[in-house]
C-alpha cells in the first residue's frame, strides 16, 4: 500500500530545491578563499576574490549590451584566464558558451558561428588572421572582443577585454539558470559528416560531471592544476568548474611545449593534469636539462589511445601517476575510467599495462554504461569477446544536438546514448574499445571525420577514389592515412596531395601518409575499410 503522506504539503520551494549550476562552485570559493591563488599566468597571481569580481563584470557587461538568455556568446582562445573567465562569465549572463577549436579552418568557424547563431566572440588576437576570414565567409556579425595576450597584433574596430570588464559591475545581480536543463554551453565535435554538430550541455550535468572529476581523479583540497587540455574541447572535460570546486589553482598555458610545462609544474607545484597521449610524449621527449625537478607526485588523467607498457613505466619514473579514462563530446568529456585495483599493484608491468588499456567502469555520476547488440539491444556477455556497441544513459549525457533532431533522435533510441564506438565487455565489467563505428580519428585528442578528409581528397582534379583511416602514431595515437585510385592517365605526389588537403582544411586534419593503390570494394562499390585498417596494421 502506497503511503500518500509523503507527498503532500512536501512540495519543491525556493528553500528546499535550487537548480544545480556549476557556477556557484567559484561564488563558494571566493567566500570560503578569497585570497587563494585562484589562476597563475605569466608569473601573475589572481585570488579567488578577483577571479570572481571579474566573471561577474563579464557577465554584466554582456547583459548591457543586451544578451541574456538563450544567447550564444562564442570563444576563440588558448589557455589563457579569459577562456577559464569566459566559462563563469558568459553563463552568468544567462548566455551559453560556444568554445572554437584554434586549429580549425576559417570556414569551419564561418560554419559555427552561422548555426551557432553567435552574438559576441571573444577572441585573441593570435587568431584574429582566421577569423577575419571566417567572417568575410559567415553571415553572422557576432560583437568581437579582443583578447591582448602579448601575441597578435591589435584587432581593428573591436572592444578590448580589459575595457569591456572595466564597464561591468561587480555587484551584478546575476540571474541563476531558471531550470538547470538550461543550456550552459555548445561544442561542436566532428561526427560522421563533414560539417560538426553542435552538442548542448545543461547546468546540471556541467555540474555533476564537476563533480564525478572529483571523485574519479580523486583530487584533494586545493590542487594545482596545469591547463594542457584545451579548454575548447568540451569546456576542458569540466575541469574549468571542477578546480574551482574544490579551490585550486589553475595553472595556464598558452602552448604546449615541454620545457614550459616542466617548469611551470615545478615552480608552482602542479598535482593533476589532463591531456591527450601527444601531450605525454611531450613531457617524456623534454631532455633531461630542460626538465625542473618536480616537488609534487602528478596525476596525469588521459584519454584515446591507451598508454602502451613503455610509456607507463617512463611517466612512472618521471614522477607521474596515469590515469586513463572515456568519453566523447556526447557526455561531457570522460564519463567512463580506468578505476584501478590495488591488487593490480603486484601484476608484471606488461599485466598492468594490459589493465589500463581497458576503458573502465562509469563515472560515478554515469547511471548506466553498457555494451550492446546494436539489432537486439541485448547486453553482451562479459567474455571479453563478443563485440557491441557502447551505450550510456544518465545525466552526464548532453541534451542533443543543437537544431538536429533527427540526429538527436537517433543517438537516443530506445532511451540510451549510441556512441557508435564497438567494444567489448570483461568479467570485472570493465569495457574495452575495439573499434570506431563512426570512422573517427581521434588525433592529439581531437577529433577528425574521414569523411571530411576524403571531401578534400575528391576535389583535388587527379582522384578518383580516396578512402580515410586511422594510423596508429607513437606520438598522436592516430593520424590519417588516405587510399587514393587515381583518374586514368592523370598522377599525383603524396606530398601533392597533403598539401592540397592543408589547404583545404585545418592542417592537423591532414593525412600524414597517402597509398596509392586500387581500392577493395563490395559487390554494390562500397569501399572496404577494414581490409584497409588491417593492410596497414600487417
């Protein structure tokens, strides 16, 4: 029998229930800290108390300039304290933050910026050369606002930061998001076409995935935490609002580059780090006299490819503590990790690397990962065979795509997030990736559609056919690596058509080999991928 008691004159009010936000987490440490180191760049320390007046100033100035809600204020910036200002700022205004991918062509940002419908970018001026041509393409005429960091030349006609701060109130009142499924932020990840789509985050799982961070990196009070992860790839995995939840400091860096890492990481501390496995063959590839002493263990949270036996054992004994998580854009950056066993502790190295190449278990804020037959939606057995497709469902998954309902019905059939991704599952539940559906390459951490790359190989006047794949890379964990038919009587150089890919798309999308051959096709022309993958893995 139901007792109805407990829910009558039970109801929700302002006491009781307030939307989840990841934004009050720097209201509390500026209360709690607010003269904690908060963010260091270029030898510069801001408190908490700053960090939050100058949020809110950003906020105030985007809300007299008349945006609010539902507005999309876009950013085209590095590391740097205006990009971590930007993810408090914007939203608290009411807007929702659209972080650019630096490394993206001028008419992929046209792109953005025309479906994200941008009122404002924040840009620096490094980047000020490709978005000048990516405005000369868009239709959009977002308010550009300058960012000086020391590179660049001045923006012309545009608003300084600095000043657009200086015209904000710090005491602005600024408005909480009505309902925490109101949209925080837009990232746009590469899918299965060409043109990205634009995933929408909400308050509450910004602010939960904040939180399972916590738990999975298992950070303590006030940690130090370096910037290597971009910021622009989906909103830095939470970390933006992570850090300032537990009170650290943020640790900028406008470039990765080794030896600024080093010394950054042992002048200010550093405990944890994102990045991809580039980002470590980075640090490891630093000679010996470029490298500062570090004074701290560092926790180093990676994602991608898995960290082969070697590179485990030389970040081990340079002092780091690896971490191997996944995700996508779909769910926030990493929803599933590499939760480690101490009885691993005493496996051989090769048994240990064995383990962490395994994707993991789910986030504690993940209600549900599993792996599935696509056709039957039945859960696969855990034999660490049979191969199914990733699926997640909870509240660390995003609202869908940003005007594409179709795609946002699809990825959501019979109420689970599809990834696309193939795996499998192991006897610990512990699920491990065994292919791409999608046909993504996942580079440096960033994501690269094949299809997109194969769109700028047939435009070039000798081919005939291309077909993408992935390559494995000791540096990037995977490069492009295009087939190409050639028209009959027509020829073309393997440094031809990189080149003319460069000049077609963000280089970093490039192939960084090119095959010349006949390509196997099916009975009805489809190009056969797999034999192509399995040709370059002989």
């Amino acid at each position: 029998m139901t007792n109805l008691a407990y829910d009558q004159d039970l109801d929700r009010n302002p006491a009781n229930h307030q939307p989840l936000t990841p934004l009050l987490h720097l209201e509390r440490a500026a209360q709690t800290h607010p003269l904690h180191t908060a963010v260091v760049h270029n030898g510069v320390k801001t408190d908490y108390r700053t960090l939050r007046d100058r949020c809110v100033r950003l906020a105030s100035a985007l809300a007299a300039r008349g945006l609010g809600r539902g507005d999309t204020v876009a950013a085209l910036l590095p590391n740097i304290p205006a990009m971590l200002e930007s993810h408090y700022g914007v939203p608290m205004a009411g807007c929702v933050l659209n972080t650019i991918n630096t490394r993206l062509d001028a008419d992929t940002i046209a792109y953005i910026l025309d479906h994200g419908e941008a009122q404002a970018i924040i840009v620096d001026r490094e980047f000020w050369p490709v978005l000048r041509e990516a405005l000369t393409i868009a239709k959009a005429r977002p308010l550009v606002i300058e960012v000086d960091d020391g590179v660049g030349a001045p923006i012309p006609d545009a608003i300084g930061y600095e000043a657009f701060l200086a015209s904000g109130d710090p005491a602005f009142d600024w408005p909480m998001p009505r309902d925490e499924w109101d949209a925080i932020s837009l990232n746009y990840t590469s899918g299965t076409t060409g043109r990205p789509k634009g995933v929408v985050y909400h308050h509450r799982g910004a602010y939960l995935l904040a939180m399972g961070n916590v738990l999975a990196a298992d950070i303590r009070r006030h940690p130090v935490y370096l910037w290597t992860l971009p910021m622009f790839h989906c909103n830095g995995w939470c970390f933006p609002w992570t850090i300032c939840a537990v009170s650290g400091t943020h640790v900028c860096l406008r470039a990765v580059r080794g030896p600024v890492m080093w010394k950054l990481m042992g002048e200010h501390g550093v405990t944890l780090m994102c990045g991809a496995p580039v980002v470590m063959a980075t640090l490891l590839d630093t000679p010996e006299d470029s490298r500062a002493p570090l004074t701290e263990k560092v926790r180093f949270t990676t994602a991608g490819a898995p960290p082969p036996e070697a590179v485990l054992a030389r970040m081990a004994a340079a002092g780091f503590e690896v971490c191997h998580v996944y995700g996508l854009t779909e769910c926030y950056g990493p929803a599933v990790v590499n939760e480690w066993h101490r009885d691993w502790d005493d496996l051989p190295a090769h048994e240990q690397a064995a383990r962490m190449a395994r994707q993991g278990v789910r986030y504690p804020v993940l209600e549900a990962l599993d792996v599935k037959d696509p056709i039957t939606f039945d859960s696969v057995p855990a034999d660490g065979i049979t191969m199914g497709e990733v699926m997640m469902r909870g509240n660390v998954v995003s609202k869908g795509y940003f005007k594409d309902p179709a795609a946002t019905q699809k990825a959501f059939e019979h109420g689970w997030f599809h990834t696309g991704d193939l795996a499998v599952k192991h006897t610990d539940q512990t699920i491990q990736l065994r292919d791409r559906s999608k046909d993504i390459i996942i580079s440096g951490g960033e994501n690269i559609s094949s299809i997109e790359v194969e769109d700028a190989l047939y435009k070039h006047p000798a081919v005939a056919l291309a077909a993408v794949v992935a390559q494995q890379d000791d540096k990037w964990g995977e490069v492009p690596c295009a087939f190409i038919e050639l028209k009959p009587g027509m020829s073309a150089t393997e440094a031809e058509l990189i080149a003319w890919c460069r000049q077609h798309m963000a280089s970093f999308k490039a192939p960084k080999r090119i095959v010349f051959s006949e390509l196997p096709r099916t009975s009805t022309g489809k190009i056969q991928k797999h034999i192509l993958r399995a040709s370059i893995k002989a």
